[in-house]
C-alpha cells in the first residue's frame, strides 16, 4: 500500500491493518471476543502437538485443526478423536507452511449440523457501516464452496437480524474500509451462531447480493476511493433487497471421476444466453455468467479449477432454482472435465429445493462421488426423439 501512495495510486480495499488484523484466524477470534461476538470453544495458536492433544480433551471431541492463515478450505483437518488429532498435526502444519508460509496452528470445536452463513458489510473507513444480507454458502465440498444463495433460506428473522447487527459492530470497531464479509458457523440444531472469520476482500459470491440488493460493489469501492460515494446512511435508505439470487460455480474438475482436477484444450464454449433461458424464459428474471473462458483457451493445472460462475435471479427461490435448471443445460463445455452434470443433479436434489442444506450435504448425499442421476422414462423418450 505504501508502494501504491508514493505512486498516486488509490488502494480500493481496507486498510493494511484491517487486512493484517483479520488476516490471522487467532488474531481476528480475539478482536471477536472483545466485541462480544458469539465464538465457538477453541484455542490460541498451538505450540506442538501436545499442547493440542490437551487443550482437545478440554474442549471435547470432534474437533477442527486450522491453519491461522488458512483459506478456500486449505489447511484444515477434522480430527474424531486423539490418534487422528496426532496424525493429522504435522501434516496440516506442512500443508499451512507450504501454501502460506506459516504453520502456526489452533483448534476449534466442530458443529456436525452447521451452515456456513456469512454477511455481506461495507464500510466508509469512519466507523460507519452497512450490511447487505447474509448468504448462504453451506453447500461445499471439501471445505470449498460449491453454490451460494442470497437471502438463506428458512432462517428465523431474528437469527437475520442478529447475524447482521453482530456483523456490523465488529467491523465498525475497526473503522473498516471498503468491502468486507463476517462469516459464520450457524448451528441448524439450535439455530446459534458462531464467529468463523472476516474476508478482507471482495468474495467470489458477492454477485449473489448484488442482483438481490441491485448494487455494484465494486463501483462502491471505486467512489469510496476517489471520495463520491454517497454517505453510507443515505445509501441505507434506498437499498430494497428484492427476490432471490443463486450462483454455481463452474469447475474444471470431472465430478464422475470423484472431482479429479482437469487441464486441458477447451474445444468448445457456449455459454447460456444472458436474461434469456433457452426455452420457456421466466418473467421477471435474470441471469448472469462472469467467466474468462473461450473455444480454443487453454485450462491450466497450476491455479483454482473454477472457471465461471452462473448466477440466477428471480421474484423467488424456486423460480431462482428453475432459472438455473434452465442455464446449466444451456452451458456447454467441451475438452475437459467439468461439473455441470453435478451442479444440475444438485438443482434437483430434494434437500437442495426445501432448502435442507448443512456443510455435510454434499458428503452425506453424494457418499460414492458423483455417479450420474436416473432419468425418467419421459425424459428419455424425450431425448430419443
């Protein structure tokens, strides 16, 4: 940031302190705990497998191992008991000090019914903030996000409230600038939540509430930048969340193949038409593809496998999900891998329409890896014809 002031250029996210602070896990569960922030039982940063041996009994098995500078679900690991805790320690330590050049580590107690629900917060470097919703990210795989939706669904209205008002007040205790997320353990036993971390960056799901808030968070950052964004109060005046937003992340990885990473020559990209759905278009809906691939590009193996994202909007969730029904069998890739035929098997899933989803539910429902779905017989007659 320095670098960018002694050459006139604007720094468009928080602060290097802001990004310092929250940048550790163990650092940003104690700016929690000043503020009161609801947090699940854990521990500092460990100073051998020992020390973590002792503080798991303490705190009661199944526990998570993390990496203090941990992300995108690198350097975590769920231990049941003491001999998986001990062989776990090293290799999460070398896994950390490998992607992020630390391996300190701490522990947190594991919630087996949780949804990962995180809150979308902007603030004015003034101590001034305003939320923009939750989003619920519970469907993941290996700790990564797989779908992401705005508003969450059947989440109590005082559990909302409470998650954006909690959300706020740490962020506002820093003054923070710019976009920022609060992310959450929600237990859907009890419906309490915890502190999980806060992502000094704009998210890859932000999409998600911009369609339902009808925002450019990123035009917001630009004007907070050069001093024309309007004051954040008189934004929260106007801002009306409207419908339903659900976005699918496009991956190069061969979901029948249990997700097998894949590389190689895309020979063929084409992409469902925005706001027009192929057959039967919705009213009142809207779709959104934010990618970097074309026919002819390359995949390379040596970076995240996700190569666009799909995001629908509708009045609803359940013309939200019939919307991406529609654009997911209107993408089409060709030459590699990818998961299109998953993200389509889970629009359809049961769970998935009532709204039914923990971070388990991918393993829980898919236990073998994906192996196709069953058609039905008109269906089939259908694509004989």
């Amino acid at each position: 940031m320095s670098e960018c002031a002694a050459n006139k250029l604007e720094f468009l996210g928080p602060t290097a302190t802001q990004i310092e602070a929250f940048g550790l896990k163990h650092h940003a569960r104690k700016l929690a705990e000043l503020q009161e922030v609801p947090l699940l039982p854990g521990t500092g940063v460990l100073s051998g497998v020992e020390e973590a041996l002792s503080e798991a009994e303490d705190i009661g098995y199944p526990v998570i191992l993390k990496s203090t500078a941990g992300g995108g679900g690198i350097g975590m690991q769920l231990c049941w008991d003491s001999e998986e805790l001990t062989k776990a320690y090293d290799s999460v330590a070398q896994m950390s000090a490998n992607n992020f050049a630390n391996a300190d580590l701490f522990l947190e107690k594991f919630v087996k019914n949780a949804r990962h629900i995180e809150v979308q917060v902007f603030g004015d470097g003034e101590g001034n903030t305003i939320t923009l919703g939750e989003r619920d990210c519970s469907a993941q795989r290996r700790n990564q996000k797989v779908i992401e939706e705005t508003p969450a669904p059947n989440l109590p209205d005082r559990v909302r409230r409470s998650l954006g008002e909690v959300a706020s007040r740490l962020l506002q205790s820093v003054s923070y600038r710019s976009a920022g997320t609060v992310e959450f353990i929600l237990d859907a036993d009890t419906q309490c939540f915890y502190f999980l971390e806060v992502n000094t960056r704009l998210q890859v799901e932000h999409g998600v509430t911009e369609e339902v808030y009808g925002v450019d968070l990123v035009e917001w950052m630009v004007r907070l930048a050069d001093g024309t964004l309007p004051q954040l109060a008189t934004l929260a005046d106007v801002l009306r969340p409207t419908g339903h937003a659900i976005q699918a992340r496009i991956y190069a990885e061969d979901p029948f193949k249990e997700f097998r990473p894949c590389a190689g020559l895309l020979s063929q990209v084409a992409f469902p038409p925005a706001g027009e759905p192929s057959e039967a278009p919705l009213i009142g809906s809207k779709l959104r593809v934010d990618h970097w691939i074309e026919s002819g590009l390359e995949v390379s193996p040596y970076y995240d496998p996700m190569i666009a994202k799909l995001c629908t909007w509708a009045p609803t969730r359940e013309k939200a999900i019939e919307q991406m029904r529609e654009a997911l069998d209107g993408f089409e890739v060709e030459g590699i891998g990818h998961n299109l035929p998953f993200l389509s098997a889970v629009m359809d899933h049961p769970r998935f329409i009532k709204g039914d989803i923990t971070t388990a539910f991918i393993e829980e429902e898919y236990p073998e890896g994906f192996v196709g779905v069953d058609l039905a017989e008109e269906e089939l007659i259908r694509i004989a014809a």
